[in-house]
C-alpha cells in the first residue's frame, strides 16, 4: 500500500533563490533582490537540483537559462510563493493590496480614469495607483501589478487579455470646420493642414478609404506622439487628426469634436491588459481583469482580435 506520507520540501530559501533567478534570468539580479551574493543564490540553486534530480538551469558563459524542467518548476514554484504572500497577509489582517497600474497615457486619461472609481467602490480592499510611462514597466521584477500595452499578445513570461483593436479615423474641430469647411469625401483631407502628418496611420488611412495620401505637408510639421496630445492639437483648430474614437465619445458627444467620415483604419497591433503568469490568480488582479474585460465589453470592445475568438486569451511563457 503507498506511503501517504507527503515527500519532504526543499529548503524555502533554495525554492526562494530559484524563483527570484528564473523571473530575472540571473544569479546575480536574484541576489540583489535578496540580499545574497551570487554565489549564495547558486549554492542554493545547486542544492535544489540536487533534491529535485535534474539541472534546472543551462550555466553560459554570459548567463543562465532555464531548462525546460526549470521552466516548469519556476511557474509552479511563482504561484506557491505567490500564494504564501497572500496567506501572510491575511494572517496579519493586512490583506489590502495596492495595485500599481501602468498604462497607455490616452488609454489611462479617457477610458481608465474616468471608470476607476466604480472598481474602487466595488472593491474598497484594493487601493489603486496609475503610472503613465513610455518605458514598459517590467512586470517580472515588479515595477508593477498589471500593465496596459499596445502590441501582438506576446510577452515572455506574461499572460494577455485582449482589450481592443486600435483603429483610427481623421477628426476636426468645429473653428477649424468654420475656417475651412467640412471636407466632402477623404481626398479633400489632402489640401488641408493635418496633425503629426508623418504618423504612417495616414497613409494606412487613405488606403482605406480609397484615397491619395497627401505628397506634401500644408502648414508645419509636428509630432506630439500620444493621441492625448494630439486631441488637444485638434480641439485647438491645429488641424485634422488621426485619433481614435471610443477614446474620444465624450467630445464627440459635447461637439468639441467633429468625426467626418465612418472610414475607420486598423492597425496591425492591439491593446491588451497583461500581467505575470504567476499572478494571475492574485486577488486584486483577478478583481481588476474581471472589471475591465466587463468595461469593455459595455463598449462594445471585445470582440477579441482579427485572428482570434471573443474573448481571446494569450499567454506567453517562453
């Protein structure tokens, strides 16, 4: 009759020093996290391989890499350390969670920021906090909980939600439309000043809509980077602008905006809510995906990507 009898664990500092060096690829960088010095971090790593029977790590002379073996543990060893987090914190009556945000500046201005209270309400456990940074927050090492990026669905090590396709269509204030006149078809746009006109958008634009791109610039030359910016440029009467228009219901709506034509451009890309495989049964970032995936559902965002069913989830742990 089998022993029911539960195989020892590996010391918890050998299972700590692996976790820390699979997120970050490097003895070195664990120990740093830790406070250990690289050599600790191996020994440690070596007494777990000598537990589990296997090498967990492929030693180059320019790093390490984890086996395949190692790439499993590492998942598993994430999510039982993750769990130990939360249970300690419970046991300490300290299970609030701040959960650290980092966003798309226009995704975070016009869609995230304006509905952020109602997941505060629902969850009053969870205190938020939004970082608009150009730089990708690094979600292994924790500079962050989630993150909202534009891209494919594919980052090593993270798991992706689908939120919504990008797509774009020219926009107008009402003072320019008084100056110049609402433009009668998509050729028209080309004798008319435009907002960061060597955004390639444009020419994807014109594309669609059956159109000449414009061989010249009329007026100056500008990149502002963000739709956030841009948005302003336009409502200023700067000139048309490429932007997206379920960032921009709001003044569509209060006519700050005007929306000539229904030809809408997509790009290759997509955005996405993704966050660390190993976290991805962490309460308040269970909480926050559920919320936002509702969110966009009501604006009629997910639809999942072009090669995908609704819904789409990718996960990458490569």
């Amino acid at each position: 009759m089998p022993s029911s009898v539960p195989q020892p664990l590996p010391p918890l500092a050998a299972i700590r020093a692996f976790e820390a060096a699979a997120r970050h690829q490097s003895f070195t960088r664990a120990g740093e996290e830790l406070g250990m010095t690289q050599a600790a971090v191996s020994y440690q790593i070596r007494l777990l391989e000598d537990r589990v029977g296997v090498p967990l790590f492929r030693r180059r002379p320019r790093g390490v890499t984890l086996t395949a073996d190692g790439a499993r543990l590492a998942e598993r060893a994430g999510e039982a350390l993750e769990i130990l987090r939360q249970a300690f914190a419970e046991a300490r009556h300290q299970g609030d969670e701040t959960l650290v945000i980092s966003a798309l500046a226009t995704f975070a201005a016009h869609l995230l920021a304006p509905r952020l209270g109602h997941f505060q309400i629902a969850h009053p456990e969870v205190t938020t906090r939004v970082e608009v940074d150009h730089r990708l927050a690094d979600l292994l090492a924790g500079e962050a909980s989630v993150a909202i990026r534009a891209g494919l669905g594919e980052w090593p090590g993270l798991r992706a939600d689908f939120l919504m396709p990008v797509r774009y269509t020219p926009m107008l204030s009402p003072s320019f439309v008084a100056r110049h006149g609402l433009p009668a078809t998509p050729a028209a746009l080309s004798d008319l000043p435009l907002v960061d006109p060597d955004d390639p958008g444009w020419a994807q634009w014109f594309a669609t809509a059956g159109a000449m791109a414009p061989t010249s610039v009329k007026g100056a030359r500008s990149y502002l980077g963000t739709q956030l910016l841009a948005a302003q440029a336009v409502i200023a009467g700067q000139g048309a602008g490429l932007l997206t228009p379920v960032y921009f219901l709001d003044q569509l709506a209060r006519d700050e905006l005007i929306q000539p034509f229904g030809i809408l451009a997509e790009d290759a890309i997509s955005i996405w809510l993704v966050y660390p495989e190993r976290r991805r049964n962490a309460p308040a970032v269970r909480a926050f995906r559920d919320w936002l995936l509702g969110e966009m559902r009501s604006l009629g965002m997910r639809g999942g990507p072009a090669d995908g069913p609704a819904g789409d989830v990718r996960s990458s742990s490569s």
